[in-house]
C-alpha cells in the first residue's frame, strides 16, 4: 500500500507508473480482505478478493504490454483490450453468483473453494488467458531486444502467475489448499 501512494506522488502522469499503482492497489485491498477475513467471516469476500485478481491481472497484462517497443505494441494492443472486455463480464459474474464460493466462511486458513461450475470454468480460462500473455509480452520483449533490463519483472510475473496454477487447482479440490503458498508466492513476487 505504502509502495502504491509513493509510486502514485512521484510518477503519477506515467501511464506505466499508474498501472503499477493499480496492481499494488489490488494486491493490498487483497490482503487487507484476507486478513479482516481471518476475524470477520465476511460472506462474499471471497468473490471480492476474486474481482481484485481479474483487476489485478488484467492491468498487469497491460503493464508489461506497456514496455513493449511501439511497433509491437500498435501490433498487440487489441489483445489488451480484449483482456479488459472479457474481464468485466467474469467481475459481473463473481460478483452476481452467491454460490460461486463454497465454505467461505469456514476456511481461514485456505484459498477458498469453487462450486465446478460455469463461473468456475470462466474464471479459470481468463486466468490462463492473461497469464499466457503476459509471459508473451516478455518473451516479445526479448524477440524485440528489450529483454535484458526485464530480467528481475520476469521473474516477478512467473512468481505472480505460478499463484494463478496452484490457484485454480486449490479451487477446485475437495480438500482445501494452504493459502500460505499462494501468498508467499505472491509476495516473493511483489520483493
């Protein structure tokens, strides 16, 4: 959150800082709702915390489309305009399905798990989607000689995006998943 605000005060008429705030935005109010989760079982945060990751993907897709050299992101740019049109219906779609998460307010301690359902197919492929392009964006990137200066992002979005397979596979067994892998992972990402 702190990293958010300063990137915000100090780059603020940079399209590529703005995103950066975004995805720092989405990843805190994450967190902060996981931990007020661990007190409050609030029904439905889960769904919430599931819109913060269709948000937070979908501005990272763009953000490391951003760093692409103009020709390739003239060439590219329908795609992220694809990842932010398919995100909106999922969010309406989390956010409109009551049952989509199942022992909400039971599992603390776990990623939360999803009835196998069409909300839960949806999300996992659009999950898959802006993954895969984002580790296309990078590996354009290094096509087009902009690799070297990307090394440590790179492996900040593989960190990131190894939290979306064991994601959706924590969604979608009956035995619940460790949340703490996820979150470690992600927040090796964000270090």
């Amino acid at each position: 959150l702190w990293l958010a605000f300063y990137l915000l005060a100090r780059g603020f008429p940079s399209r590529v800082t703005l995103r950066t705030v975004v995805v720092l935005l989405a990843l805190a109010t994450f967190f902060l709702s996981a931990s007020i989760n661990l007190y409050l079982r609030i029904p439905g945060a889960t769904a919430i915390r599931a819109i913060l990751l269709v948000t937070g993907l979908s501005t990272w897709y763009d953000l490391t489309h951003k760093l692409l050299p103009q020709q390739v992101q003239d060439r590219t740019r329908w795609l992220v305009y694809l990842g932010y049109i398919l995100g909106i219906p999922i969010i309406v779609l989390l956010f409109g399905t009551r049952d989509a998460f199942i022992h909400e307010t039971s599992n603390i301690l776990y990623v939360g798990r999803m009835n196998l359902g069409p909300v839960y197919v949806v999300y996992g492929i659009y999950q898959v989607f802006t993954s895969l392009g984002i580790l296309n964006n990078f590996r354009l990137g290094a096509k087009n000689g902009v690799g070297k200066q990307n090394r440590y992002f790179f492996i900040s979005s593989a960190l990131a995006i190894s939290t979306v397979g064991y994601g959706i596979f924590a969604l979608a067994i009956t035995h619940p998943m460790p949340r703490v892998i996820q979150d470690g992972l992600v927040l090796a990402s964000i270090v």
